[in-house]
C-alpha cells in the first residue's frame, strides 16, 4: 500500500468548511480503494495566523512544506488584513517557490450542473484550461515612484521568459497530444506587441514538434466572447497568467458557478509539492453558517488522485460529483439547495461507497 502525505492548509472563511469534507472523502475512498492511505498534517496558516503573528505563514513555512507529496489548500483572505497581502503571503508564495507553474482548471459542465447559457451541455462546455502559473503579469515586477506626488507613476511589468513560455506551451501540447484533442492558444499580440507577438512565435515553434495536433489562436477578447457564444470551440487551452485567470473564471461561471470550480497548480518535474484547491475565495458572506457548496474542493481531491496516478479513482469521484447534481435531492443553496456542506460531503461518501 502507497502512502501520501498530504499538506493541509484549510485557511480562512469557507476554506476550512469544505476542505473539512475533502479529507472526509479521500479517507474514504483510501479505505475502500485499499491501494492508498493518506496521511494529513495541518497547517493553521492564513489571514487569522496573520492577525495573530504578522505573516500569513510560518518564516520556514516552505520547508515544513517541502516533504509533502501535495498540499490541499482552502481558501485565504479575509476582511481586514488587504488581499494583495493575503494572497502575496501565502499561496503566491507556494505557487512560486514550488515552481508550480502549470495551472490546471477543468472546465466541464457536469449533467445537473446549472448553465447560463442556452442550450449549454456537456458536450459543448468540455474544456481544459492550462494557465501559465508562475510569470507573466503576475511576476510581481514593478515600481512605484513618486508615490503620492503628482508624477506619480506605477509600473505592473509582465514577465515572459523563454523558458517560463516554452514550458506551459509545450506542457499543453503534450496534454492535447495525448488526448487526441484540439489545442488553441489565447493571446493578444495586436496590443502587447512584445509579450504577446513572442508567446505567439513560442507556440508555433513548439508546434513543430507536434504536428499531429491542431492548433486555434485567438486574441483574448474574442475568445471571451466565444467562450459564452461557442464554447464547443474550445477543448485544450492554453494562456499566459492573468488571461488565464481571468478567462476560468467565465469558465466557472458556464460550468455551473464558483462552488464547482477546482484548479491544480502542479509542479510537473515533482521536485516540489504540487497544490490541489477550490479556485473560489473564502466567501465571508456565507463563512460560518455551513452552507458553503464543497463540490469544488471535492473535485480538487478528484485532480489530486490523478495526479497520485489514480486516474480510475478521480474519474469515480467525478461521477459521484455528477450524480450529486442530477440527484438534486441534496444541494448547497448556490445551486438552488437548502443542504449543508456536511450534508453534501456525507452524499459524496455515500455514492463514491457504491462506486468503489
Ligand atoms: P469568493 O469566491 O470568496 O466569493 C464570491 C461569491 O461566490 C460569494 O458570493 C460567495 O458566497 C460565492 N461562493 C464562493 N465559493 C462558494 C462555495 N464554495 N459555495 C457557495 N458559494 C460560494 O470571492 P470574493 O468574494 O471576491 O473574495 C473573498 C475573499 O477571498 C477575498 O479576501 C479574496 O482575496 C479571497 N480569495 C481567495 C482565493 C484563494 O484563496 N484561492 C481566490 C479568490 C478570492
Ligand atoms: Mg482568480
């Protein structure tokens, strides 16, 4: 039997509430399955640690870390302590450190799962997101002078290596090859005439050594608009750092709200931790009463069993995840519901039972 050793970092708000049920379900699933076993340590990091010592996490928080097989992560930030900081401090940190630097966002309408969009479905919403995770606009390159004066001038400067850039691209390429599906590349090389126009010639390049995949570019705002006008275009996707934030986050909106969207930031070379979390916040307007949905957690679990090598278990976990949204008899209430968290992890344990 394997054992993993998984990092638990619950953090602020809902975080705790449906990680709570994630770990509930993995031990589950490990004690059906009998291949694996889990052990968890938790950490107690986040916004209310901040409040306590001054620093989202421990000062050798990353060594304390670096041993884990993976961490699974809640959510951070919370009223009072600025989200730059919260979110700077802590997961930031990790994503960078641990040279996380593929971020894998699934982007499927599950059957069940509510879509604002006409005649949305399965076949037409299926897509895979991979977002370049640790440069870009996000590289945290910049100044600020002149602060507070009348010349003031902020400068926010997007980082593309040619390392950075070479390895999402030819990561998605190895996805889309693999699977047997398109690629499509989002960009915006009329307007970030450096940036841009080398992400573009990077990912034809890198194309040349996969010939059989198909490849779409688009520039980022008319894939916007295709994504609510067609989405079926979409099946493989890559993007540079804020592009992809933003665009999942349309994507999570067509695959049934933030209370089902999970991302992976995985380090591929697994030289360091990868890190599996619900892609919302932590939703102070709900934290506390137990109603937070935690399908999105659940579904994080899901791409953490893949990524143990366990592919047959998170497709398991998936399809309990659906026959939960076709039920319909249990649902937290952003999916219309009046069930608690609990309630929809106990289901969740429950199915995966009969599955396993
Ligand atoms: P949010 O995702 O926390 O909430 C947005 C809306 O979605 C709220 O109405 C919330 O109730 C709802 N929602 C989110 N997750 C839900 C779930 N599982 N079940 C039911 N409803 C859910 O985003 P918001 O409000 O912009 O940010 C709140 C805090 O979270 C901020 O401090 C922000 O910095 C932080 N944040 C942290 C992230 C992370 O840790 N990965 C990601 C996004 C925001
Ligand atoms: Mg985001």
């Amino acid at each position: 039997m394997k054992t993993f050793k998984v990092a638990v970092i619950p953090g602020d708000g809902i975080g705790p509430e449906v990680i709570e049920e994630g770990v509930k379900v993995m031990k589950k699933i490990a004690q059906l399955d009998g291949r694996m076993q889990f052990e968890f340590t938790y950490f107690p990091w986040g916004c209310e640690y901040y409040v306590e010592h001054g620093k989202m996490m421990a000062d050798d928080g990353i060594e304390q870390l670096k041993s884990f097989d993976a961490i699974y992560l809640g959510a951070v930030g919370y009223p009072g302590v600025p989200d730059h900081i919260s979110l700077w401090g802590l997961l930031l940190r990790i994503r960078k450190e641990f040279d996380q630097y593929v971020n894998i966002r699934p982007i499927t309408l599950l059957n069940g799962a509510p879509c604002p969009i006409i005649g949305g479905s399965k076949e037409t919403i299926d897509m895979l997101f991979i977002r370049e995770n640790s440069e870009g606009e996000y590289a945290g390159a910049g100044d600020w002078l002149f602060k507070g004066k009348p010349e003031e001038v902020v400068l926010q400067t997007g980082v593309f290596s040619r390392k950075g850039t070479e390895r999402i691209i030819r990561y998605a390429y190895e996805i889309a090859a693999e699977s047997g599906k398109t690629l499509t590349s989002i960009s915006k090389a009329n307007a970030l005439n450096y940036s841009m126009v080398f992400w573009d010639e990077v990912f034809e390049e890198v194309g040349n050594e996969y010939p059989n995949v198909s490849t779409y570019s688009y520039l980022v705002d008319a894939a916007a608009m295709y994504m609510i006008k067609d989405p079926a275009r979409f099946e493989v996707v890559v993007t540079s750092n804020l592009f992809g934030d933003i665009l999942t986050d349309i994507g999570a909106a067509l695959a049934g709200g933030m209370g089902l969207a999970a991302g992976a930031n995985i380090n591929p070379e697994r030289v360091y931790p990868s890190m599996f979390e619900p892609i919302h916040g932590s939703a102070p307007d709900i934290a506390g009463k137990g109603i937070a949905n935690p399908l999105a957690a659940l579904w994080s679990a899901s791409q953490m069993f893949d990524f143990f090598g366990y592919e047959d278990i998170g497709e398991q976990l998936l399809v309990a995840i659906e026959k939960v949204l076709e039920e319909k008899t249990v649902l937290t209430p952003d999916l219309g519901g009046n069930s608690s968290t609990t309630e929809i992890g106990d289901r969740v344990v429950e199915l995966v039972s009969a599955l396993i």
